[in-house]
C-alpha cells in the first residue's frame, strides 16, 4: 500500500475531475443524446442512470478506484480503505460536476 498521502490526494483529485467530465459528457452532452436514448429505450433503469451525472459518477467512481487504487486513509481493511476514496472521489465529482454545468450554462445564455 502506498503510504504517499500527497501523491493519493493529488490521485483522488485527479479521479473527481475526470469522474466529473466522464458523467457530464455522458448525461448531459448532446453528442451523447442518441446513445442515452437508445439505451433508456432498452432499460429504464440503465437510462435513469445515464440521464444523472450524480448516479452515473458513482459507478464511474468504483470503476477509477478499481484501476487507480488511491487510499487515503489505513485502517488496515483495504477494502474500506478503498470505499472511502470512493466515496471521496463521488464527493469531489459531485462538486467538480456542478462548477461545470455552471460554467457552461454561464457560457449557453
């Protein structure tokens, strides 16, 4: 386990963001219109997902922390340790999220 808290938080930061664009762009840009359509059209539940950005960022999350593996804390459980950046990481992309869709509906009208 990597005991590096600067490297994990800049790690866990990095992941918001891009947990963040990943879920904007696939519920709310219109260039993936066609896709959530399709996809709500075969499973409403699947198309409720990819219609919010706060859902859709928390199984973007687990899948970044899968791959990623930031941890912040060590209670000696990695499996909780890996829950709470998990749960951090959803935090920071539901704030990270909400400065994007303000940023653009500042720039739309």
């Amino acid at each position: 386990m990597n005991h590096d808290l600067p490297q994990q938080l800049t790690s866990v930061l990095a992941l918001g963001l891009a947990v963040a664009t990943v879920a904007m762009t696939m519920t709310k840009a219109k260039v993936t219109l066609p896709l959530r359509e399709r996809i709500k059209k075969r499973n409403e539940w699947l198309g409720e997902l990819f219609s919010c950005p706060y859902c859709f960022s928390h199984w973007v999350s687990l899948v970044a922390v899968a791959i990623a593996r930031p941890v912040l804390t060590d209670s000696g459980i990695y499996i909780f340790d890996l829950s709470i950046s998990v749960l951090v990481v959803i935090a920071l992309a539901a704030m990270f999220a909400g400065l994007i869709y303000r940023s653009i509906a500042a720039m739309v009208g």
